[in-house]
C-alpha cells in the first residue's frame, strides 16, 4: 500500500486547476511552491501535518517535505514534484508514502523527484524561464532557498543560461482561481457545513445549567470527527456568560450557569474544506426577555444581510443591511440613543459591533482572494462563498447601558455560497429560530 489521491476532488479537476494556473501565468513563467511545513508542538511531538492550502488545491499531495514546479510547455514535463523518497524503515514507524514513484503514477506528476535533489535540480528549472511566481514571506526559510537558487542560475549566465528577470508573488495568480468554488468544491463544503451542523445540533442538545463549556466542545468533535473531518478548521469557540463578548476565546473551560448564553463558533475541514458556523442560544433552553430582545435584533439583521447576496451585488451590501438592522435595533432597545443614520455615519455601533458581517469561505477559514478591485468592493459571483456573520456584544462593565444588557453575547453565523439565481445557505441545517432552539436545547 501507498500513499493515493484521497481527495473528493477528482485527479482531472487537479490538471484542470494547474492547467488554468499556468494559462494565466504565461509561457515564459515557472511557479513554485512549497508544502507546509510541520511543526513541533512540544519536546518530540509534533502537531498533526496540515498541507498547505495552495499546494495542496494544485496537487492533492497531503505529505510534509515536498515542492511543487509548473513550467508551462515544457517537453520532459509541465508538472514537476519533489517529495520524500519511499523508505521501508521510516514508513513502518510514520506512516506511507507516496515516493517519486507514487507522485508520477498517482498524483499527474510528469516527473518526480527525491526531495533531497532541490538545490542540484531548481537552478536548471528556472533557467530560461523570465518570471517565477513564488509565494513570497509565508516561509523564511523558502524565501532564503528560492532566492539561493536564483542566485545559482544568474551565476551562469555568462555561459548563455538565461535567468528569470522578476519575482511575482503566486497569489496574484492563483487566489482569484480559488476564489470561485466549482460544483466539486462546492459539494464538499456543503459536506463539511452539514457535518459542522450536526455538531453544532449535539451541542445545543447536550447544553444545560452545571455543565462546562468543553462539554459541548466534545459534541462538536465527535460529529465531525466521526464523519470524516480530520480537524476543526480553527479553533473551536464555546464561550458561555461574558465570555461570548470575547471575540476569539478560546479557553472552552467555564461551568456554564443558569441564565447564561452560550456563543458557539466551530466548524469541521473536510477534505481541506473550511465550515465556520456560530450559534447563540440559552444553556438552559429559554431565552430570557433581554436575551430574546438582542438575538431577535441580531437574526433579522442576518437575515437582511443574506437576503442581498446575489450575481453582482456589491461584497459591502451585507455588512451594509446587517449594519442597518442592528444599530435600529439598539436604538429601539435603548442601547443607543439618535437618529440611525447619524449613528450609522459616526460608527457609533462598533461599540456593539466591532468586526465586520464575513469573509470568503474555502480552504482558509477566512479565504483567500481580494475584497476590493480597482479600489471598490468587489461585486459578489456565482461560486464565490462567504461567511453572513453579524452579532452584538455588550461588555459585562458598560455603564453606558441599562444593566439587564451588560454581558450579552450574540453571532449568528451561516456559510453562504452565491448561485446564478441568488444564494444558498450551505448551514441551513444548524437551528436558528428561538422556536427551533428552545425545542432542542437540553434534550440530550
Ligand atoms: N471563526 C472565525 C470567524 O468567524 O471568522
Ligand atoms: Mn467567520
Ligand atoms: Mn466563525
């Protein structure tokens, strides 16, 4: 046995995204790009390998220690891969490996080689070429290598050889590929958004008064664990009472109290494929009247915000209606006092609002590819997917507020792929309404 393809993306999906990338690179171009590397977690452990995002979208290939070359038109070979060599000894205690045999036969590498043969080989890949599209400040330690090996071949151009005359970052080119999802991605993030569902379902059941936080962080884990995601896609947020206003915390580590919201934010990666979800709801099943109030403000704010996202929308148009509907909100609670469009206009709702309504959604949580072109916000395309994220948060000491308010956290997340039609909500599966979270939260 070796190490195969695993992907849910087919081998001819892989060609097809290399094809593209070097068609938009040009001819005279050569890209390379490195894998992740991996990392110590602490003495001789080591954390669990993840690739690469854009290695691995042009490859396939899931092992540490390899680089990938595309020299578009080139005789011997468009598509180059160095990787670790096949060793009895090393593959008995870590596990298998694809080898440069596997990398040619298994994973469309024209040819391949051992990765011990980098230094002797690049130079002679990048000469004749004119630009080299690298990622450039990801990786130290590739930047000081890359930039050796273009010293290698610029020291022979007095013998005729031919050096590359400029350095482009790779992203420039690859991240607007990625940006639009096909019908194959799209399929494994609607995998990966159902799964997070579910776990976010056996959370809510499993919540009640006395319990801790990293009681529903086991939920989470094993729905996902247990259908195929080899991790979260980030770290998974469970933060109960006050810690829901804290935006990234992380510690999972609190008794949860009655009378207490709790703001999860988890999602699996499948496949390489980010979920990224939040639910807010009662640890003890019923939302309390100031609780009921601010989450009833946040949904009708998420719901507006999804309700723009459509073929040529502009990407700010969400962030603009969940804008609107939350600062009406304060104001009718009481949170704010003066006109809405005064305190839109002077931001005043930051102080309850202070991130923005998303981000695009693949295989980085928070993807890749521009938000703005030629200086104005990109307007949104079918197979572009996004997160629809507002909330409200109300710091447990503003004195400025009545104190039923203080220490109210509230998100509501969904993954939002935009279609020809208009969109489709990826995390629909996740309960939202208070009727259908009171039903289930408690029940397990
Ligand atoms: N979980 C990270 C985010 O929502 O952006
Ligand atoms: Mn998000
Ligand atoms: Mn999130």
């Amino acid at each position: 046995m070796t190490a195969t393809l695993k992907s849910l993306i087919s081998a001819t999906e892989f060609a097809h995204r290399r094809a593209q990338l070097m068609s938009k690179m040009g001819s005279d171009a050569v890209a390379v790009v490195p894998a992740a590397l991996h990392y110590r977690r602490n003495r001789d452990t080591e954390y669990r390998f993840r690739q690469d995002s854009d290695f691995y979208y042009l490859s396939g290939f899931a092992e540490p220690e390899a680089l990938l070359v595309l020299l578009p038109g080139r005789a011997e070979g468009e598509f180059v891969l160095f990787c670790r060599p096949r060793d009895r000894e090393m593959e008995i205690w870590n596990g298998y490996r694809a080898g440069p045999e596997g990398a040619e036969k298994d994973f469309g590498a024209q040819q391949a080689f051992p990765i011990a043969e980098l230094d002797e080989r690049l130079p002679a890949l990048l000469a004749g070429r004119d630009r080299v599209y690298a990622p450039m400040g990801v990786q130290p330690d590739f930047d000081q290598r890359l930039s050796g090996w273009l010293s290698a071949v610029r020291a022979k151009t007095r013998a005729g050889v031919r050096a590359p005359s400029a350095l482009h970052l790779l992203d420039a080119v690859l991240h607007p590929l990625r940006l639009i999802k096909s019908d194959a991605e799209i399929a494994i993030m609607q995998r990966a958004a159902d799964i997070s569902a579910e776990g976010h379902r056996r959370a809510m059941a499993w919540a009640r008064p006395g319990r801790y936080e990293y009681e529903l962080e086991a939920e989470l884990l094993h729905a996902f664990t247990r259908q195929g995601c080899a991790a979260p896609a980030y770290g998974s947020i469970v933060g109960s009472g006050a810690n829901a206003c804290t935006l990234h915390y992380g510690e999972n580590d609190r008794r949860m109290q009655d009378g207490d919201l709790v703001l999860i934010d988890a999602g699996g990666e499948l496949d390489h494929y980010a979920a990224d979800i939040t639910r807010s709801f009662p640890v003890n099943g019923r939302f309390s009247a100031p609780q009921k109030a601010l989450y009833d403000v946040v949904l009708a704010a998420q719901l507006a915000a999804i309700a723009t996202v459509r073929p040529g929308a502009s990407w700010q148009a969400p962030h603009d209606a969940a804008v609107r509907v939350l600062t009406q909100g304060l104001v009718e609670h009481g949170l704010l006092q003066g006109s809405v469009d005064d305190l839109i206009q002077s931001n005043a709702f930051r102080r309850f609002y202070m991130h923005r309504t998303g981000h695009w959604l693949g295989m980085d949580v928070h993807d890749v590819g521009d938000y703005q072109v030629d200086g104005q916000w990109r307007p949104l395309m079918p197979g572009m997917v996004l997160t629809v994220e507002p909330g409200l948060y109300v710091a447990p000491d503003d004195e400025t507020v009545a104190e039923h308010w203080r220490g109210i956290g509230i998100r509501i997340e969904d993954d939002v792929v935009v279609t020809a039609q208009g969109h489709h909500v990826l995390s629909a599966n996740a309960p939202k309404t208070i009727a259908e979270i009171e039903a289930l939260v408690g029940t397990a």
